[in-house]
C-alpha cells in the first residue's frame, strides 16, 4: 500500500492571544502574553488569579462561565476561521461523503457541571438535567463543517489535542479518509483551576517555562482546528499549503498519576516514533515546540529529553513554550501549539519563551530563546507530555517535492 502524503492546508485559532490565526502568532512571536486576572469565576483562594482567559469582543463567544455554551463558542469561532483559510466550504465536505473524518480532542470539558450535580444531590436534590445538557460537541462540529466519514475523539489528558493529529494523520495514510478536520479545544474551568491548585501544580503568578525560578503552571483555553488532506487532494482543488506531516509517536511511561517519569522515557519514546520514518533527518530539525508546563517536574524531564533526543545531532534546535502566553489549555494544548508550529514553518520564524531568565542546567546546548529568531525551519516538532504517563509528538516540516 503506497501511503499518501499528508499536508496542511487551514489552521482556525481562538486563544487568550488571539482570536484568529493571525492574531495569535503575531502576538505569539512577539511575545505578548494573553495571561490576566480571572474574571469568569473568583479566583481569590487559588495560588495565582491569573488565567489565559479569551476576553476579547468576537462572533459567538459572550462572558458566560457555563462550560458547553463556552466551549460552543471557542469551536464555532475556530472551525469558522479553518474553513475561510482551507477555501473549503460545508458543502464541498459533504461532497466528499465518507471520505472526509474528523478527529476532535477534549479534556472533560463539563466536569463543572457533574460537580453541580454532585453538591445539588448533597443538598437532597435529585435533578439529573446536566446529563442533557453536556453540548455533543462532535455533533457540533459536524453540523459547522459538513463532515459525513467517521468521528474519533480524543481523552489522553494535555496530550489528546497532538494524538488526535496523530489520528488524522494515521486515517489519511491508511486510505480511510482523504481529508480530516482534526483539532482541539477546552473552557476555562473553575473545576480545573481547583484541581490544579489542589495538587499544588499553578504557578503563584506567571508561569515560567524552564526557568530555575518556575514555580507552576497557568490554566488557559482555547482552541485550534486544522484541514488534513492529501497532497494530491490539495493539489487538485489548488489549496494552499502550510507544511506536511511527516510523522508522530505516542507512549505511555505508566509512571506516576501525575509525575512525569524523570527519565523521560515516554517522552524519548514519542519522539523517536514521530521520527521513525526519517532516520536521516535528525540535524535537519531546527525547532522544538515544548510541552514547556512550567512545573518543577515536567520541565527538567523535557528539556533533558530533547537534550538526549539531539545528542547525536550535529546542530542544536531551538526550543520555545507557548505556554508561557497562553496558559496550559489542558486538551487544546497540543492543537494550539501544532498551529503556532506549522506558522513557524510557514514564515520562517520561531516564538521565544517568555519571562525565561535563568535556564535549566538539562537544557544543555539547546537554544531556548528568549525573542523571537527568524530562520529557515524546514523540520519541526511539537510535544505533548500529559498526566498519567501519556506522551505524544508530532513530526513535521515544510513541503518538499
């Protein structure tokens, strides 16, 4: 079986930075944090108020808190934006019939409203409406964007938005689809904020990825949508074309809960699958989009993980955190930082990381910048390294004919 190449051709993005594509790498390159106080919820018994909260006036999203109406919003608002940019209109997909699929990653996006129901029945109510209430929001989708083929979604903790990519990328080169809408998105939660501030993992301001200083991370949302299709498709309806999709890996160290292995076992793993296919390209990958969380934890496991995974490289990649703008979007995550990725492929220039001063010691030789770097990046990858020992990393570069 000839397996097709697998290209890029829209990118729709909704974030705290950003309330388009373009928006949200100009700002990101620029590094201009979207992270500000908490106005959704009283955040004053949380270590740190400050959240990667979208606040911006837009279509659809309002001021609400209520977790589906706003997760709603952030895919109509993405999924919007990724059908301008791919030229595709609902009707050119429904064309496609099964053909065009869909993969979509989500954390549990209504857990506040499951814990409404928890605390109503403690007070002798019985009211079960949250169970019709939670949004379908595949549902959605697939009435925004016309996809008729087969529906996968993704719960892998921070690392579903990059293995739904995974997916997408997996359907398309065993000839079960010809395009995927693929992608991820996640609220912002008063459930997760508590639950990160419980296991002491939020920062006590503003995260700093791979700092010595670091102290936690930021909750944000967001989300992140893309068009997955052949090359010969794109090429045929004359689309645009980011980058290709080379390749991605997903491990699982079965660690810890939520420690990462220090080791970084399942993070090299991941990379090592996303690469498996291109064992020459090694010196050819010039940039690293982090997991970057800004915990004591993961980011000495990660940067000494890219260390090791370039050692026998002949040059050095740069490495940078979208993190440190945008917050940990939990699900959404991965897909947010594949877009900044594949922008940094299409014109040529890397994020920094914000607010890093003093480097980690295991970042060794790596280029963690601190400003933005205009350079040819011709290979990428973006990692995902989630809670529960689940790892993922996506594995592409610009389009070479």
């Amino acid at each position: 079986m000839t397996k097709h190449r697998v290209v890029v051709t829209g990118i729709g993005v909704i974030c705290a930075n950003g309330n388009n594509k373009d928006e949200f790498f100009e700002n990101t390159i620029n590094g201009v944090s979207g992270l500000k106080e908490c106005s959704l919820f009283d955040g004053s018994k949380l270590s740190t108020s400050f959240v990667g909260e979208i606040e911006r006036e837009m279509p659809y999203l309002t001021t609400s808190s209520d977790e589906p109406e706003r997760i709603d919003h952030i895919v109509k608002n993405s999924v919007e934006e990724l059908l301008e940019d791919s030229g595709l209109t609902k009707e050119n997909i429904q064309q496609m019939e099964d053909r065009a699929c869909l993969s979509f990653a989500t954390s549990l996006a209504s857990n506040g409203r499951i814990l409404g129901y928890v605390n109503d029945k403690e007070n002798g109510k019985k009211n079960a409406d949250w169970l019709v209430k939670i949004p379908q929001f595949v549902s959605t989708i697939k009435e925004e964007t016309g996809v008729e083929g087969g529906c996968y979604t993704t719960m892998s903790a921070c690392a579903a938005g990059t293995t739904a990519a995974g997916i997408a990328f997996d359907l398309i080169q065993q000839e079960n689809a010809e395009l995927v809408i693929v992608g991820g998105a996640d609220p912002m939660t008063e459930f997760s904020n508590y639950g990160f501030h419980a296991l002491r993992s939020l920062s006590n301001n503003q995260c700093r990825p791979f700092d010595k200083q670091r102290d936690g991370i930021n909750i944000g949302e967001g989300g992140a949508f893309f068009t997955f299709e052949t090359l010969e498709h794109a090429k045929k309806r004359g689309a645009k074309i980011y980058g290709e999709v080379l390749g991605y890996g997903i491990n699982n160290d079965a660690y810890h809960i939520t420690s990462p292995d220090p080791k970084g076992v399942g993070a090299t793993a991941s990379m090592n699958m996303a690469v498996k296919d291109h064992p020459h390209v090694l010196d050819k990958i010039n940039y690293v989009n982090a997991h970057g969380t800004g915990t004591k934890l993961n980011d000495v496991m990660e940067a000494g993980a890219i260390d090791r995974f370039f050692e026998k490289s002949q040059k050095q990649p740069y490495v940078s955190s979208n993190k440190s703008m945008i917050g940990h979007c939990l699900a959404a995550a991965g897909a947010l930082e594949l877009a900044s990725t594949m922008l940094s492929i299409h014109h040529q220039i890397v994020p920094p990381t914000i607010r890093l001063e003093d480097k980690l010691d295991e970042c060794g030789a790596n280029h963690f910048n601190t400003s933005k770097e205009e350079l040819v990046v011709d290979y990428a990858l973006s990692n995902s390294f989630a809670f529960a020992g689940n790892t993922a990393s996506i594995f592409v570069g610009r389009l070479h004919e």
